[in-house]
C-alpha cells in the first residue's frame, strides 16, 4: 500500500508538471483533487489497510495530500503570474495626465451653514446636543405640552412608524428638534439626582420630517437648529439680546430683527422672529420669517421634573435652510438638494 501512495504522489507531481495552461491545470485538479479523483479514492482505500498498519497508512497518506495540495497552490500561482504579464511595453501611472480633471471636494451648503451657526452660538456659550431621529410620542408632543388632539398631531401631518390610533405610544420621525430639549433637561435633572442642579445652554442641529408637499420654500425633510437656555431670572429681555447678537454676528452688524407675538403650546409668551435681508442682489430688502421663540412653557419644564418656580427659560427655533437661502440668496430649496455640480460650485 505504501508502494501505491508513492506511486501517486509521482503521478500527480509528474502531471502537474506538464499543466501548461489554466485548462490543464484544471482538468488536473479534477483527476487528483476532486471529489471523485484519486487522492480520494486513496482515503477511501484505508478500510481495506490491516488494522496494525493503518496508522502509518493515514500518516502517509496525510502528507502526501498535503504535498500535493501545496504543489497545485504553487504552480496555479505561477502560471496566474505569467498570464498576467504584459505583452507590451507598461504604462508609467506615475506620469501626469494630459489633461487635468481631479477636483478637491468641499462640504455641502447646509454642513457649512450649520457648522456656522454652531460657531456663533459657541461663542455665546451653547454646547451642542444631539438626540434620536426616531421618537416617541411623549418628547414629540406630550412633555412639550401638546395635548391629544391638539391638530399637530394629525397623521397628515407627521410621519408615524405606528399607528396612532392603534398605539397608545406611538413612535415617529421626529418632527422638531425640541424633542433634544427634553431629553437634556430630563438628563440634568437625573444628574442631579432628581432637581436641576445647574443652569443649561444648548443648541440642538439636526433633520427633522413633516410630510409637506415639496415646493420652493418647503420639504419633506429638512434642518432644524434649536436653542434653549434655562437659569433662573431668565425673561424675554435676555431671549431679545441673544437673537440680536447672533443675528448680527451672522449677517452682519447692520441686521435687524423684530419679534411678532404670536402662540405655540411649548413656550409663553411665544414669538415669531423676523430678519430684515436682501435674498438675491435685485430685490429689495424685506422682512423674511425665521422661526419661533419665547419663554418656555412652566409644563413643559414641569414634565421634565424642573421647578418652574426656581427656573426660567427661553427656546427658539430655526429652519437651517431658510437661513441658507437667506445668506447666499437662494431662491429655491430644491437647489440644496438637486446635486446640480454648476449650482454646488458658486457656493
């Protein structure tokens, strides 16, 4: 038997040898490696071997398996090697091409404006907050004092994962980023072990969904930057000066805004905020709408477990969209997301 192992091991070394092309190689593997070929029947061979002598048997058989495996990796890569050589003179991918078509990315028109607004408002001493894009209905609507039934609730009007007539707490894409605000003051007040312990000033970006018919000034998704700073004795005053100092510092010294009374359930009193600009070069300056603002809501800070009798506070809200179009007058929000690379180039 062992005379026969020898016998093969020639074999195979012998014929695969004389492999020349990926063809012979193959019809090789298939003779001694395949499922049916002859280092198989070897194996199987190994009940007819007396029991004294199968241990040597195996033994042999395994590096001569092994052998000849390693032979076939070898010559598979040699004639890989040799079938990938170029025929003809090779190309020096070092040398420049003839003509020049690289072109350094840059960030996109909304990434900049809201790492913008960031810097204007770090600068005033808010720290970023981020929060799940994926909400419930508690931070969506309840803890911001919408109560059920109020119309913001309306299936129409957000895009709910569950059914809410179905569900008693269903979850949602989040239509504001207000929902941040929660979550921050109920993390301070578990910080602080059950009270708020120390003031908070935060600013929340992100992306936010309602399902509104696309047009020039609308979208279905959209940015959102919110604002909230809570500490005590805090009033409309201090609301006013920080709008107008980061109204300024973004579009410059001689902007103005002005605040029009108006409601929200999650602040009181509520305001919208207005910036006078010019959105393209020949128009004229008018008033543009930002956002909402004002002093939040004692229920609000109640469902997050802070004493609205010791703390005070203000929120605001703007669309980051808006403000872009504003800056670099845009007349179209569907220009941000056309990917249209002579639109992406002026900015």
């Amino acid at each position: 038997m062992a005379a026969i192992l020898d016998q093969l091991h020639t074999d195979a070394l012998d014929a695969l040898a004389r492999a020349s092309d990926a063809a012979a190689l193959e019809a090789w593997r298939i003779e001694f490696l395949g499922s049916k070929g002859r280092l198989k029947a070897a194996m199987g061979a190994i009940k007819d071997v007396p029991p004294a002598d199968k241990p040597a048997f195996g033994a042999k058989l395994n590096t001569i398996a092994k052998a000849v495996e390693d032979a076939f990796t070898t010559r598979k890569a040699s004639l890989g090697s040799a079938a990938a050589a170029p025929a003809g003179p090779t190309v020096d991918v070092t040398e420049p091409g003839l003509i020049e078509t690289r072109e350094l990315g840059r960030a996109h028109i909304i990434t900049r404006v809201r790492d913008e607004l960031v810097d204007v408002f770090a600068r005033m001493g808010f720290s970023v907050a981020e929060g799940p894009e994926l909400e419930d209905d508690a931070h969506n609507f309840v803890k911001l004092n919408i109560p059920p039934g109020h119309p913001a609730r309306e299936p129409i009007d957000n895009f709910y994962i569950d059914d809410p007539a179905k569900v008693p707490a269903p979850r949602m894409l989040r239509s504001q980023t207000s929902t941040v605000q929660v979550r921050v003051m109920e993390a301070a007040v578990a910080a602080g072990q059950g009270t708020l312990q120390t003031p908070i000033k935060i600013i929340s970006p992100g992306r936010v969904y309602r399902p509104d018919t696309v047009d020039a000034t609308h979208s279905f998704m959209f940015h959102q930057i919110e604002g909230l700073c809570i500490d005590r004795h805090v009033s409309m005053a201090d609301l006013k000066g920080t709008l107008l100092h980061f109204a300024r510092a973004y579009f410059g010294p001689e902007a103005e805004i002005r605040l029009r009374p108006t409601f929200f359930p999650f602040t009181e009193p509520s305001a919208e905020l207005d910036l006078k600009i010019r959105l393209r070069p020949d128009q004229p300056v008018r008033w543009m709408e930002l956002g909402g603002c004002g002093i939040v809501h004692p229920n609000v800070l109640r469902a997050s477990g802070i004493d609205p009798d010791t703390w005070t506070g203000y929120a605001f809200g703007f669309g980051i969209e808006r403000l872009a179009m504003g800056k670099y007058a845009i007349p179209d929000i569907r220009m941000l997301y056309a990917n249209d690379l002579r639109f992406l180039r002026q900015l």
